[in-house]
C-alpha cells in the first residue's frame, strides 16, 4: 500500500525538547490516520536533507506528503522540498501559537506558512494551504481528506477498466475520448468483445459453478422459478469476469448489455456484476465508462463497495436513483432477493430485487468536457424506499443542495452513490486532478 509520507520542516536553531512536545503532541493526533502515513523521523533544515528524504519517500512509492512547518524554516530549503516532490500531491501545514505541556511555543511555524503562502500562491502550485492546531477538529479533517484524495489520485493513476463492447443504446454520455481520459484522470480502458466474455464463461467447469450457486444461495434467497439455466451462465459469467480481472488487473469492469446480453445472449450480467463489486472490483453496465470512473473515485476514497443509479424521477427535493437490476449486495436493505428479470421481451436473465439502505449517500458523476473534465456531485439522505415497478433496485434521497441545480447541471443519466459523506475528499481529488467540481 503506497503511503503519505510526513516531512517534518524547521531550523537547527530552534530544535529543542519543546519542538521536541509538539511535534509528539502533532503525531499523537495523527494515529487515526497511521496505517496510511510514514514519517520521516528526521527534520529538514538543510538543503541535502530535502533531497535525501524526499526521493527516499519517491522510491519507497510516496503517493503524497504532509509538509509540517516544526518551526521557522528557511525559504530555499522549503523549495527544494517541493521542486524535489516534482508534482508529488502534498500539504503544506503551519499552525499559530500553540499550548504544549502547559507552555506556550512560538516557534516561527505560523510566520513561515503565511510567508510561503504567497510563494505556492504566485507560482500557481496545487498545494494545500492549512494554517491551524492539530487539535482543531477542521485541521485534522482536512489532513483525512487530503490522505484519501491523495491514496485515490493514485490509484486512479494506474487504475485499469475491463471494457465488453462499447455504450449501450448509442448513450452519447457514455462515449469518452480515450486518451484525454488516460492523460487527465489516469485509468487505462482495455477493450475486449461480448464474444471474449461468452467464450470464457462457457469454458468453466460445471463443478466450479454448482459449487459457487450453492455459496450465493446461503447468503441471499433465490426464487425458485429461475430456470437452471439462466443459473448457470449468470455464475459462469461472474466466475470469467473474475479470471478476466485477475489475469488482466482490472480495477474496474464495464459490460455493454444491451443488446448482446439482454436480447441475443438471453442472460443479462446484472448478478454477475453485483457479485464481482462485492469482491471489490468495481462494476458497472451499458458501456458508460465516464459512470464506472466516477465509481472507481467514489470506491477509492471511501474504501468501501459502491454502486449507481439511473436519475430517473424527482418530486420536490426527492430524487429517485435506480439502475435495472444491478445492486451490489452488501449495500442492500433486508429483504432483498434474486429473481426473474421483469417481465419484458427485450431482457431475459435474473436480477436483484430490492432497495438500498436508507442512509446517507453521496452521488458523483464524472463529466467529460470539451477538452476536459469536471465532477459533479452532492449529498442527501436515503429515505424508506420501495423497488421500482414492484422488483428494480432503487433509493429515493432527499438531496442535501436543491433540486433546480440538480435538474439544470444534468449531464448524464448515472450517478455513481456511496454510503457517507466524501464532499471533503472529492474537492480535495478535483484540485489534485486540477480539474472543477459543481456540488448540487
């Protein structure tokens, strides 16, 4: 796991057994965030020193570093500390006057960030400027996104998405231009045919998907009217899925689903896909992969399992988020089942019948510009929910901005949702990515 490394910044003249009490008290408020920090243990007052302990943290895979001013530092020795970053995500942290085992430390560390302050400024750095404790609350939240966003903009670096086919239904939302996307955000999208993924799926051994039916049977009811063979190329299509993103280290995979899947194939992917997300490989349908990025950013930063909806309705400030039949399992409310898709003669396949848990959400959408990107995200409620059309999965969330926003910054029908508030964290990632947000 690549870390964010802590580099420590000061003047020989002022290192005593004061500096000595804070930088304690500093790395003791830090501990909540200590399986994701390495520190540096030595303090920088000298040019040699920010070379050394900097390309020793970009040797050891650094994805980003926390500049903490201990005391009065000289300006030379803070620009060679972030020329030898090289563009590496970072913060740049001083805070005022402070009360440490009863004594008040002047230490210089205030002065020196409002002095380099207008050094990041004038040379247009994306550098995050704190000035405040350690014990404010604030600080040490910011110091939590900045961690998640710079954990996130690496992963998203060397991210890679499994691509089957192209957009569905001539989506144009869903199109992308590849290289921007490669270049500017950072995930590779390798693309592969339907027919690769049917092959596959057709090649594993029988006793490897009775013995994985049985396992998802103990973890969620089946209906008993899904015929055994729907059953068993909907496994078989999990079970290939899976090799594909071992063997070819796919973050993330996308299937184009209409029509191969729902109407030439007869098995839609939607339980395959639920299944793999519960694995961690963040899953999506219908070839819009700007939609799978914005998952992949929303997985990256909570560390959790993550999921999307079609905006299909709103009443007041009530929106309805709800995808066909695609919905990983851990993020289901009780009762949830697997049954026969809806009643329809485009689809044939089974589905996940059920609603989201009605908690606090956060959706994101990434938008592909001309030329660039933007992020478009807000927050709200997840309310008491009933399935769409008696069997589709669903969540109405009472949003947090207003609805007039949400309606007149519309650029697409999926939004990406996860379980928490990532406001914080997203705006952090939009600056590192040095691309805009718009928050509903």
């Amino acid at each position: 796991m690549k870390k964010v490394h802590l580099m420590w910044l000061g003047h020989k003249d002022y290192l005593d057994e004061n500096t000595a009490a804070v930088r304690t008290a500093i790395k003791t408020s830090l501990i909540p965030l200590n399986s994701a920090l390495a520190d540096s243990e030595i303090v920088i007052t000298e040019n040699s020193q920010a070379i050394t302990i900097v390309r020793t943290a970009i040797q050891q895979d650094a994805c980003g570093a926390i500049l903490i001013l201990l005391t009065w530092a000289e300006c030379d020795v803070i620009m060679t500390t972030f020329k030898e970053l090289r563009g590496l995500p970072c913060v740049f942290w001083g805070f005022p006057i402070e009360e440490v085992e009863g004594r008040q430390e002047s230490t210089g560390s205030c002065v020196t960030a409002a002095m380099f302050s207008g050094t990041i400024k004038r040379l247009q750095l994306s550098t995050e400027m704190l000035i405040g404790s350690w014990k404010e609350k604030a600080i040490q939240k910011k110091l939590q996104a900045f961690v998640r966003a710079a954990s996130a903009a690496n992963a998203l670096f060397y991210g890679r998405i499994g691509l089957f086919g192209y957009t569905s239904m001539s989506i144009y939302p869903g199109t992308f231009d590849h290289v921007l996307l490669r270049f500017l955000i950072g995930p590779e999208v390798e693309q592969l045919d339907s027919y690769s993924l049917i092959t596959s799926a057709q090649s594993i051994p029988e006793e490897q998907i009775e013995k994985t039916t049985k396992q998802l049977a103990l973890n969620i009811p089946l209906a008993p009217d899904i015929p055994p063979q729907i059953m068993q190329r909907t496994i078989a299509l999990y079970l290939a899925l899976k090799n594909f993103c071992k063997n070819h280290q796919w973050d993330a995979v996308n299937i184009k689903c209409q029509y191969e899947f729902s109407k030439e194939y007869r098995t839609v992917p939607c339980i395959a896909l639920s299944m793999l997300a519960d694995d961690g490989i963040t899953a999506s349908c219908e070839g819009d992969i700007p939609n799978t990025v914005s998952m992949m950013i929303l997985h990256f930063l909570s560390g959790s399992v993550v999921t999307y909806g079609d905006a299909l309705s709103w009443k007041d400030n009530v929106v309805t988020f709800s995808p066909c039949g695609f919905l990983p399992l851990s993020m289901g409310a009780s009762g949830i089942r697997i049954q026969n898709f809806m009643k329809h003669p485009g689809f044939s396949g089974i589905q996940v019948c059920g609603v989201l848990r009605p908690e606090k959400v956060t959706y994101l959408r990434l938008v592909e510009d001309i030329g660039n990107f933007h992020i478009l995200y807000g927050t709200g409620n997840g309310l008491n929910t009933q399935p769409r059309s008696g069997c589709m999965p669903a969540l109405d969330v009472e949003l947090d901005g207003s609805i007039e926003t949400f309606r007149k910054t519309l650029a697409g029908q999926h939004y990406a949702i996860a379980y928490g508030d990532f406001s914080e964290e997203i705006d952090m990632l939009a600056s590192l990515l040095n691309i805009p947000t718009i928050r509903v």
